[in-house]
C-alpha cells in the first residue's frame, strides 16, 4: 500500500487525480480503525493532514468556512461561540480523538451518527469538493446520499463546509447509553435564525443519513410568527404547540432497531429532544442571547 | 552502636495502604503486558474460527493456505499430538473443532505465519465444508425434548435441588418474582495473548497471561501429548483478567504451532477476537417465591434458577452450584426449596466472571426483599436487618456458619453513611455533565428523579464441594548488600487485583526485614491455585506465612545456638532488620545468615464436603457479607441515568492493605454498575453482534459515582491474618442496589438487567414467565458430565491423576 504525502493542495488533487483510488487521510480515527480491522484495505492512503488551506476556518462576507482538516478539539478551543458545532464536538469519543479526528473525517465517512453532520445540516451547510481541474458545492443533503455513501467523485477532496453565519441560539445533543463517548443512538441539531425568522431541525442516527425535520421546522416558524415570538421574544409559544412540534420532529425520524438502540426509543427520544432544544433556544431569546 | 537502633516497626507491612508494586509501572505505561512479548524469529498464529452455531465439519482443505506466502504451519484437529479435548472441570471443549462445531467462533484451525497479516490472509483460504445443523440458542428451549443435542448426552450440565426444612411450609404473605439478567462480558483491557517457544528437550515454555499457571498446564499437556514436566508456563503481564482468563484460550494452540515449527509462536487476540475467546457471565433466568409471616420473618423460599452456560462446560457447573447454594441471600429462612439447572446451547460458553454465580441470585432475591418489604408494609432495610444471618445461622445447605457474619453490621453501617445533598433539579441551574447523558447535553435539569436502592449479598472464598485449592509458596531469607533481603516464589497470579503486594506485605511483617524480593510466576513451583473466587490473600498469603513462619523458626534456632541469652526464656521477635529478645536488640538479623534460610510450605483451607442428594453439605469454606445503597437520577423522558453515590459497607474479616480493598469495592462496583446499566454482549441466533468496545459499552469516569466505602473488621478466625476475599462482593451488591434506585425513582418493574432506556420510559415490556423454569429429570446432585464418565480438568488436580490421555 502506497501513502503519499503532498504538501500543497494542489500537489494533493495532483496526486488524486493521478491515483483516485487513494483514500484520504487525516486524524485517521475512522480509516486507522478500518485499516486495523482488516476491514478495509485501500490502494493506497493520501496524507493530507499538512494541507494548510484543510487546517484553516475563518469568516468572511457573513458566511463561516471550516476546513476539513479541522480537529474537534480546535473547534471546542477556537470556535466557542458557534453553540451547536462546539457542543456536537464535544460529545466526539474521547479528548484523544478530539485531538485527531476532524470535520472531514465526519464528512468523508458519511455515517448518519457523524456527531457533527446535523450541525452542518442545521446550517445548511455547502459541502466544497475540488478536483485537479475544477472545484464545486454541494448542498449537504446532496452531498450524503446513503449510509455511508457520498456524492464525492473519485479525482475530488473535500475542503471543507462553508455556510452563512446565523444569528440566534441553537443546541446540539446526543443520546448515548452511557455518559460519555459513546456513538450516537440519536442526535439533534436545532438552530434559530433570527434573520430569517426560521427554525432549523437536523436529526442524525434515525436514518440512512442525517434527516432535516422540514414539517416541523415550517409548523413552528408559523406558530412563532403566531405568537408574535419573532418580534418579541417574551411571548409564550402555546404548550399545545410545543408537543406538536416535537411530534413533527419525531414523525420526520426513519429510525431502525440495531444493536446500539430501537427505533421506537429513538423516535421517542427525538420528540423530548426537539422540544428541550426549543425551549433552551426560546429561553435564550428570552435572555437575549444570541441578539446584538 | 548506631545501627541497633531500632526503629518502632517494619515498614511496609501489613494493615498498611502499600503502594501497589506494579502500580508505576503501570500507570507510565512501562508495564510489559502479554501482548508485548518478542521473540526473535517469532511466528504469529492465528485462529480460524466457526461461523456458525451449530453445523457438521465435513471436509476441511487446507491446501491453499499451506502455499501461502509466509506460511509455516496450518494445523487441524488431527493434529492435536494428545488428548484432542479440554476443559477446567470436565474435558468436553476441542483443541480444534472435527466433527461438530457448537457455537460461532469455536475454533476450526491455526495458522502460523511469519506475519500476522499473512497467517490471517492464509487462515481466510482454508475451506471448511460445514453442514449447518439446527441450533438451541435459548436456555429454556434447551430443556425441551425436542431440541437439538448439544453434546451426546443431552443439554443439562447441572441440576442442583437443595431442600431445606419443610418446603410446603404456609406463609402469612407471598411475593413472587421472575427476573433475568444478561451476558455480561468480563472485557479485561488487555485480550488474550502469549508466547509458546519451543524448548531443547522436547517441551515447551510458554509465556501467557492467565490466571492459574497450573491448571492451565493441567490441560495443556495431556493434549500436547507431553509430561506434566516439560510444559513450563510463565505468568505475563496480565491487563485484568476478572475470570476470563481462568480458561485456556491460546495457550494450547501456540504450543501445537510452536512445538510444529520449532520457532517461538505469538498469538495476541484482537478486540473482536478477544470477545469470542474467553467464557461469559452465565445469563440466567430465575423465579423466586418468598413467604414471611405478617411481622416480616421469612418463612419459606421457592426459587428456580436457570443459567445459559453455552456450548461448553468450562466452570458452569461450579456457576451453577454457587447460584442455587446462594439463592436465599444473607438471610435465614427455616424452609426452602431451590433448584437450580445449568444447561448447554450452542450460545458462546459461559464460565467464571467475578461473582461467579452469586450476582445473578442476588439481583433476583434483593427484589423479592424489596417487593416483601412493600407487601408487609415494612422499611425494605428493617426487613433485611429482621432476617440477618449471624454466626450459627444455617443456610439452606445445612452449613453452619460458624465464622464472622457481620451481616447486621455491614446493613447498618451502609445505611448509616451520609446520603448525598439534594442537587436543584430546575432547568439550566446547573452545569449539564451532571444530569443523565453527561457529556452529550441532553438535558439541562428536566424530567429527574431520584431514586434510592439498596442490596446485601454474599459470597464464599476460595473453591467448595471438596475442592482442595491449596497454594504452595517459597521463601529465602538471606544476607543481601544492604541488610536482609527476603525473596518470595509463588505461582499466584497477579491480574491487577494486588497479589503481589499483599505476598510483599506479609513477608515484612511476618520476618520483620524490608526488602523483599517477589520472582515470577511460574510453575517451577508449586500450584498457588486460581487468582478467582477471592482466594489469593486467603490461600498464597497463607502460604507466604506459613513458609515465612518456617524461616523465622530456623533463624531462632540459630539465634539460640549462637547467642548468649540473658534471658533463656525470653521470646525472640523479628522487628525492623533487628532481632529482639524480650524486646531488646540482639543483633541485626543479617548476622544470623552468613548461610541463607529457605523454607517451602502449601497452605490448605480447612476441608469442604460435596453437595448431596438433597443439596446438604458444608460445601463452603467462608463466606463474606456486603451491602451497598446507590443513589440514582433518572431522566423519566429519556431514560438515562446518572448515579450519584454508592455508599458501600463491607466485611472484609481484617484489612491487609486498606487502600487495596477500597480499590477492590470500587472497580467491583463499577462492574456490577455496567451490568445494571449497560453491559451486555447481544447474543442473536448465536451470534454476537456487539464484540467491540463501540457497542459493547462499559462505564466511563463519568458514569462512576464516588463510593464511600465502610470496612467492617471482625477477623475471621482459621483464616491468616483474619482476612477475607474482598474482590468480588461489591460487584455482586452493587448492580442489585442500582436496579433497586431505579425502581424506587420510576416506580417500574425494571426485572431484567442490564436496564435499559426503554424500560426506564415504558417502551418495553418487562419480561415475564409462564410460571418457574422446568426442573428437568436428570441425575444429580454432580455435574450430569460425570455421569457420563467425562472428567478432567481441576477435576485431576484434585486427584491427583496426571496421566489421562
């Protein structure tokens, strides 16, 4: 097996293009595992871990971009005040693998219990690719088309997720049967958008891949608007309206029974999750958090 | 002069919090544990497992990975040099599957190569033709007349029926119960691995981590067709073994490899494999009935135990024994009738896991207290102080405790210690790793309750129903560079429990000198006996005494025939390097070893007798009490739990090295608090679907709660130093206590453990049974195995019969 090691992008998609069977490789806590298990044997792995344009984040023009390359222990460091994204990446395994693992690997993998898929799905997150000779977007839920199976063409990387920044709270939280690093039975990524007077409700580990609970993110907009909430924080949104939204939530789950939880238990555990997230994110408009 | 000062006493003695000797090493990760060991020109072996639960071998070729690259050996069955089966108690389990494979990864064939990459591409070309026979994965279903063989001769391995008083007795009130708890995994950190390397005269010595040196080589040489005396087995560094490692799993299969290449062979499990390669806690199945009068006595006791010991025997039928002779709990009951069945399917073998039995029982008949206790109307730990074993109890087997049996005190004494402050259980009052889900922020304060349980138990020490389990040990005393040195042989295998310091402890408190040597372990001695059953302080610290007390007595002699004594009646004493007579100084002790002192003794617990027709017999040796009360908070909406304290009391007869058994209560009660909560190895049609440490999930620092923990101290008598086994009690208390908090916080029946977030709100149903498990219609009271003629294992030991082949 062949590892090669390019120092620039460029030589990188050089390199991809020339071998597209080379898996890429960062932190390596999902290929290192494979590769160990004897479950996966590549042609030959691509190092990309030293490709500065992976390893950056920043904002510009109102829009965050997060190299692939990133570590879910810079987010936690560097990105704090991105509420959800650093939460997701707090409940990534242990600090060791905090330390390796990045955004990239959640991408590339593709599984839906991918910590930090809802999150960029809560975004709505463009996934950037490039090749050799040409680079493009793609939304995130054209991106992950199947377990574990990606829209990423051979010749492509993935440089990252960019998407424009939201102003209003929003929370991440995982269900797990034990307290900590643990894969995710079910997770949720709820985000308000003050701007755009909208709710944003990702589901990750009750589907093939993580789920947008569109239902229920149109039926409570429309009952904040009700409540006249989006002006004015202060107002109550009906108790009523709050079952109806976490019902929608877990009518939009397509959960399975497998060895780590059921389906019904994980169905369940979307609804009391939609609504706890949107109680913590009335309760912070409330508090004026996330307001300038 | 200077140096016959003497100081006030030996350091590092017993009744000390001692450091642990391999406590550094291990913490900085120098520590060399099995899976470290190197040889150079070293093979790897690798084993090819069944697929399958049940199915016939027709035909296995070998051709294909015999041409592989890399390749020196592909061995089957036929070539098993000796005896082609083994086991601990009875001989039933293949070194190779021929014939029959009985559960998925028994193992078919080994391979060795000169990487572990190529003995696992080559084991993937051998081609085995099975034919796929019907299979009984279901303990109950096992029992039916109908359902497949497991072995020839049926599928019970043991029924055990104790009868005790009048079983017809009447009760004022009845409680019944059925309950049923998982396949817990030991999942020590450190899998199976070792190092077989062919020796010049024809043997072999194998380097492995295990927990019984001896036995271990008891099975391996008859099948490797070699005398008792050419197979050496060296302990390697052990990474937790909990019961794991009291089967062989590499062991013989590297000595084939070895012993056919004439290079050294390393195996070294992976985690997946790990999880195939040693035996289970038996699942189990069990009715229970109490009858008390209306004040809270009991009465009278009916229970049924059924235990899924698997394809093979391993230890289930001393399992099996253990469960039934506990079933009642530390309480007196003048009637019962207990019947207790372990039966053979073709799940994966079940055999020794810390608590051996008494867990299983405990979580069933903690319940029935507790559900008693809301019957009657009673405080569930009045009930339990109400019904206390003291020492002159008789247990349902007709033994009479005649040791300590502070049964009382330990119930007390944890229902006395402080329970933790209330926390504010409002939304966002406190920071969200508090709550239940921890790390993963699922909750901010909503939906908790708390719930509080509490569990006593018991458990004996060291091997029962006739089983001698001595332990051997050898001491030198000696005149070293820097003042007397003591150097201490003994086969006790230290599996992180702490053998090796207590051994260390003893022998300076015992000779009064400081600096001790501990060789390895192997079996150039003597047998120490199992590092199981909490023996090893009882049994090998017994024998350290006892060699150490023959050494201090030559040493005397000498004193006496070379000194002058101004006081001949004067009682000599070892202190500090020092000898004292009456004490005053004679002399520092080295001036009496200008030739060293060397003394060998076997320490043998008093004798037990086997179980009888009607389940009667002193069949224990000791026994220890506990009890532990765990706080819990449960998230009602999503079925997650934190527990918030365990506060533990425990009879430990006397401590040897507190801060050893405060360690011993916490890591037992961290595996009793897995099996409540989370660890179960998912068994389908056979098949494991969890054998990873992904799914098969086991507490973390997060999920642990602080333990305050009580030694209670009444020194058993007969027993050195007073001591008893400490290691598996809390295990066997604390998954009982923490299913007793949830059922007090959410007020559901929460029968089965592990517990999971589907119980907790409702989603599932609990298991229930159409009244008690069959008893089926076999001979008893011994092993049905024996029946049949098959013996060996610990069983030739005890003969004393090496030559079965």
């Amino acid at each position: 097996m062949d590892v090669l090691l390019p120092r620039t992008l460029e030589e990188a998609l050089e390199m991809k293009a020339a071998k597209p069977e080379a898996l890429p490789i960062a932190g390596g806590t999902d290929v290192m595992v494979e590769l160990n298990f004897d479950l996966h044997r590549p042609e030959a792995l691509i190092d990309i871990c030293r490709l500065p344009e992976l390893r950056e984040w920043k904002r510009e023009n109102g829009m965050i971009f997060l190299g692939a390359g990133v570590t879910y222990g810079r987010i936690m460091r560097e990105l704090s005040e991105l509420t959800p994204l650093t939460q997701a990446s707090r409940t990534v395994g242990s600090p060791q693998i905090r330390n390796r693992g990045t955004v990239g690997g959640n991408l590339g993998t593709g599984s839906p219990a991918g910590d930090a898929l809802p999150v960029l799905a809560a975004y709505d997150a463009e996934i950037e690719l490039a090749s050799a000779n040409r680079a493009r977007s793609v939304r995130w839920n054209e991106f992950h088309v199947g377990v574990k199976k990606t829209a990423l063409e051979p010749d492509e990387l993935i440089l990252g997720a960019r998407w424009r920044a939201v102003r209003g709270p929003g929370s991440f939280s995982k269900i797990g049967t034990r307290n900590a690093m643990v894969i995710s039975v079910a997770g949720l990524c709820l985000v308000m958008d003050d701007d755009a007077r909208a709710v944003r409700v990702a589901l990750g580990s009750v589907g093939p891949t993580v789920l947008r609970a569109s239902e229920a993110e149109t039926f409570v907009a429309e009952e904040l608007t009700r409540s006249g909430n989006w002006d004015d924080p202060g107002a109550d949104l009906p108790v009523d309206a709050m079952g109806a939204f976490a019902e929608r939530v877990a009518a939009a789950a397509r959960p399975i029974d497998d060895v780590r939880g059921t389906a019904a238990y994980r169905r369940h555990a979307c609804a009391v999750l939609a609504r706890r997230a949107l109680g913590w994110a009335l309760a912070a408009r409330r508090e004026g958090v996330g307001r300038p | 002069m200077g140096d016959t000062r003497v100081r006030e006493r030996t350091r590092g003695g017993i009744g000390e919090d001692v450091a642990r000797i391999d406590g550094l090493p291990k913490s900085k990760g120098a520590f060399a544990y099995a899976s470290d060991l190197w040889a150079d020109g070293m093979l790897w072996g690798h084993t090819l497992r069944s697929p399958h639960p049940h199915a016939r071998i027709r035909s296995i070729e070998i051709s294909a990975a015999v041409a592989s690259p890399g390749v020196h050996a592909v061995l089957t069955a036929e070539d098993v040099p000796g005896k082609k089966t083994y086991g601990l108690e009875f001989a039933d389990q293949p070194v190779l599957a021929w014939d029959r494979v009985r559960y998925v990864g028994e193992p078919v064939a080994i391979v060795a190569a000169e990487h572990p990459e190529l003995a696992r591409r080559a084991a993937a070309r051998i081609v085995v033709d099975y034919e796929v026979l019907p299979a009984v994965t279901d303990m109950k279903e096992a029992l039916e007349p109908d359902a497949p063989k497991v072995m020839e001769f049926g599928n019970v391995l043991r029924h055990v029926r104790i009868v005790h008083g009048d079983p017809d007795a009447d009760a004022d009130v009845w409680v019944e119960g059925y309950y049923e708890t998982g396949m817990q995994d030991q999942a020590p950190l450190g899998p199976e691995a070792g190092l077989a390397v062919p020796a010049e005269d024809g043997g072999i010595d194998v380097y492995v981590a295990t927990q019984w040196l001896h036995v271990d080589r008891q099975q391996m040489a008859p099948c490797l067709g070699l005398p008792m005396e050419k197979v050496r087995v060296y302990l390697a560094g052990v990474g937790g073994a909990f019961g794991a490692r009291e089967d062989v799993s590499m062991q013989i299969h590297a000595s084939m490899l070895a012993l056919h290449t004439g290079k050294p062979v390393k195996m070294s499990y992976g985690r997946a494999e790990s999880f195939l390669g040693h035996v289970h806690r038996h699942p189990s199945r069990i009715w229970m009935r109490h009858g008390a009068t209306r004040d809270g006595r009991l009465v009278n006791i009916r229970a049924r135990l059924l235990l899924d010991g698997g394809a093979y025997a391993s230890s289930s039928t001393a399992v099996t024994g253990n469960a039934s002779t506990f079933a009642c709990g530390p309480y007196e009951v003048p009637n019962a009738l207990i019947e207790g069945t372990g039966v053979y399917t073709n799940n994966p073998p079940c055999g020794a896991m810390r608590g051996f039995g008494a867990v299983q029982a405990c979580f069933a008949y903690e319940a029935q207290m507790d559900k008693l206790a809301a019957v009657l109307g009673i405080d569930p730990i009045e009930l339990r102080l109400k019904n206390a074993l003291s020492t002159g109890s008789v247990f349902p087997t007709g033994q009479v405790i005649d040791g300590t049996a502070p049964v009382r005190e330990v119930i007390e004494r944890c229902a006395a210690i402080p329970l933790p402050p209330e926390e504010p259980t409002g939304p966002a009052t406190r920071d969200p790793i508090t709550v239940p889900g921890g790390a993963q922020n699922v909750g901010h304060g909503e939906g908790l309750k708390r719930g509080v349980g509490f569990a006593a138990g018991y458990k004996n020490t060291a091997f029962s129903e006739g089983f001698d389990d001595s332990s051997e040990a050898w001491v030198r005393l000696s005149a070293g560079p820097a003042g007397p040195l003591v150097e201490i042989r003994s086969a006790a295998a230290e599996v992180g429990q702490g053998v090796y310091t207590i051994l260390t402890q003893i022998a300076r408190s015992e000779l009064g000198v400081e600096r001790v040597i501990l060789d390895p372990s192997d079996t150039n001695i003597g047998s120490a006996g199992s590092s199981s059953a909490s023996r090893q302080t009882m049994m090998s610290g017994g024998a350290v005494q006892l060699a150490c007390g023959a050494v201090r007595e030559a040493l005397f002699e000498r004193v006496r025939a070379r000194e002058a004594s101004s006081d001949p009646a004067g009682e000599l004493r070892l202190e500090a390097g020092q000898v004292l007579e009456s004490e005053l100084p004679l002399g520092p002790i080295e001036r009496f070893l200008d030739e060293p002192i060397e003394e060998t003794r076997v320490f043998h617990h008093r004798p037990t007798e086997p179980i009888d027709e009607r389940g009667q017999g002193a069949i224990h040796v000791s026994f220890a009490f506990a009890a532990e009360r765990a706080v819990v908070e449960v998230d009602e909406d999503l079925g997650l739990v934190r527990v918030i304290q365990i506060a533990a009391a425990q009879d430990v007869g006397s401590a040897l090295n507190p801060r050893s058994v405060e360690g011993q209560i916490e890591g037992g009660t961290a595996q009793g608090l897995g099996l409540a909560l989370m660890e179960e190895l998912q068994v389908v049609d056979g098949r494991i679907r969890n054998a990873s440490f992904t799914d098969y999930l086991i507490p973390t620092i997060l999920d642990m709660p602080p333990v305050v923990s009580v030694l209670v101290e009444e020194p058993e008598p007969g027993v050195p130093y007073g001591a008893k086994g400490v290691g598996e009690l809390s295990t066997i208390v604390a998954g009982a206590a923490v299913a007793a908090a949830l059922r007090n916080a959410t007020g559901r029946e929460l029968n089965r453990i592990p517990v999971k977030p589907d119980d907790l709100v409702g989603l599932a149903e609990p298991p229930t049974s159409s009244g008690p498990p069959a008893a089926p219609d076999v001979p008893g009271p011994r092993s049905v195995p024996e029946y049949f003629g098959l013996g060996a294992g610990q069983m030739e030991i005890l003969a004393n019969d090496a030559d079965d082949a």
